[in-house]
C-alpha cells in the first residue's frame, strides 16, 4: 500500500501492480514461512500470517510446473537464510543495486532467482524476460543506489512459462487506492524522463536523512519497538536514498490526496471511480498549474 511500492511497481520499461516476491517454504515446525528480502531487514525468514499483514492489497500465488524443483527450492533457500540470521555480522542485507548478478546481498526477486539457481545448480536463471531500467533521465535510481539497466523485478514473474498461477487475491476496499498510486508513479516517471524533473531536498528533508542515518545505528531492539512509529532503517542505506524515498512519498501524497477528493465527488454524483484515463488527464493538468515545482521535483531549466 506504500508510495514506494508502487514506485517499485512502475519503476521499469514495462508497468505492473506487483512491488514484492517471496517463497513460500514449510517452516522448521511444519507451519507455512515466507522467505523474503525487505528494504528494512534484509533476508528474512518470517510466519506466513505475519507476512501477509504488510499491508497487502493484491496477491498472486505462483508454483513452478516441477513441483520437486519448487519444494527444493524453498527449503534451500529457507535454510541458507536462517543459517545467515544466526549471528548480526552474518545477515544478508537489501541490495539497492538490483543487480542480478552475485548474491552477497539481495533484493526481493533475486533471492528467488538464488533460489531456483541452488535447486537446479545454476542451470535456472530468473528472469526469462528483464525488466529495463534504460531511461534517460536516471537521477532518481541513482540516488536510491540503482545501478543497473536489466533486473529481475517482481512483475516479471507473470511472464515466467515455467511457473503457473495457483491463486489469485484482491482486496477490493483498497483497490481504488492502490490504482491511483500506481498512475501517480507512472506520471512521476513520465513527468522526469519527458519533461526532466529531478528531485531537490530542502533542508527537513536533508534533517530527515541525517535523523535516518541515526536510526540506522542504533540497537535492534529500539529500532523494532520504535518500527510503527518511524519506520526503520537498514545501514546499508545512504542519506540520499533516504531522502529520495521522503521526497517520493511526500511528492505523491500531494497528488494523492487531490485525486482522491476528485474520485469522491465522482463517486457522489455519478457512482462510479474515476476512469484511468481521466485520472492520468487529472495528473497532466495538476502539472501543468504546478508549472516547474510539483513537491520535491524541480523541472531543471532548458
């Protein structure tokens, strides 16, 4: 449901609604796990409910057609993962490269790509079709540690012939929601490669940052009691990630919340969402009364 979920969702050549992956293992106890990388905590190895409550409004099931394949897969990477929790200098942290390639660190897809990849002793390299991240204008990834031009991204599996759909899930009282998020990054993207606006901190967000770095160093103990309240920090994260994903987040909750007073009205009068069309047509004209400043992004002068 998060602003820079759907920024991972919309960041490459080809749009998706889908910012996460994992595997699904049999837990030590024989209770379902999901295995995953998070931004916040690296690889880890959490219960499948308590997974699933990361605030979630659309969910796809996969399993690859060789169901031994799959079964091996899991459980190799749930051991390589619990075994790398064993100590703090041992954890895998979240790799912001999105390099595919080496597995010293991970983002979501490519532990699952590792995955596949110890099941099958390197003969199965996800994906069949990468994802591109060949724009132009490449201020924003660069400033969150991007840097690559082909990933392994979590739409991408959609695409995969080997796996097929099991099940599919929706949340439909979040779904409008999740729509307008998800076309506000597609016209965030747009709005910088067309038109060249690029992100600029002021000084609360430059505070934001350093404050960030802080939280980073301090014990897990405090960072996990101070999580709901704000947020937690992985240290491999710079200060200008940080504040790349503030400016991101407090640049969309912007349009945000004028698309959702527009969609209300539209709802009032004629009992129905706003049509995908008219929210991008919203999201041109609120750029073109913004003029050069649309929050944090600055159009550069020509």
């Amino acid at each position: 449901m998060a602003n820079n979920s759907a920024a991972i969702a919309r960041i490459g050549d080809i749009d998706s609604q889908f910012s996460h992956v994992a595997i699904v293992a049999e837990g030590i106890d024989g209770r379902p796990v999901m295995v995953e990388a998070l931004i916040e905590d690296g690889a880890v190895v959490t219960p499948l409910e308590k997974a699933l409550a990361h605030g979630i409004g659309r969910a796809i099931l996969f399993r690859h057609r060789d169901r031994a394949l799959a079964r091996e897969a899991a459980a190799l990477i749930r051991d390589h993962v619990l075994r790398t929790r064993e100590s703090p200098s041992q954890r895998v942290l979240y790799d912001f490269t999105m390099q595919p390639e080496g597995y010293g660190e991970l983002y979501c897809a490519k532990l699952v790509r590792l995955a596949y990849s110890m099941a099958s002793t390197g003969e199965i390299r996800l994906p069949t079709y990468a994802t591109l991240l060949d724009m132009r204008n490449r201020d924003f990834i660069e400033r969150i540690g991007v840097s690559t031009i082909a990933t392994f991204a979590p739409g991408d599996l959609e695409l995969e012939p080997d796996f097929d759909v099991v099940a599919e899930w929706h949340d439909y009282r979040v779904t409008s929601e999740l729509r307008l998020k998800d076309m506000i990054m597609t016209k965030l993207f747009e709005w910088m490669e067309r038109h060249d606006y690029r992100f600029r901190p002021n000084l609360l967000i430059r505070l934001v940052a350093c404050g960030g770095r802080l939280m980073a160093h301090l014990p897990d103990s405090l960072q996990e009691a101070l999580r709901d309240r704000i947020g937690k920090v992985p240290p491999n994260m710079g200060p200008r990630a940080i504040a790349a994903v503030a400016m991101l987040h407090k640049t969309a909750e912007v349009l945000y919340a004028r698309l959702a007073e527009l969609e209300g009205d539209m709802i009032r009068k004629a009992g129905r969402q706003l049509h995908p069309r008219q929210v991008l047509d919203e999201l041109e004209l609120m750029r073109l009364e913004l003029g050069r400043r649309i929050g944090y992004l600055i159009q550069r002068k020509a």
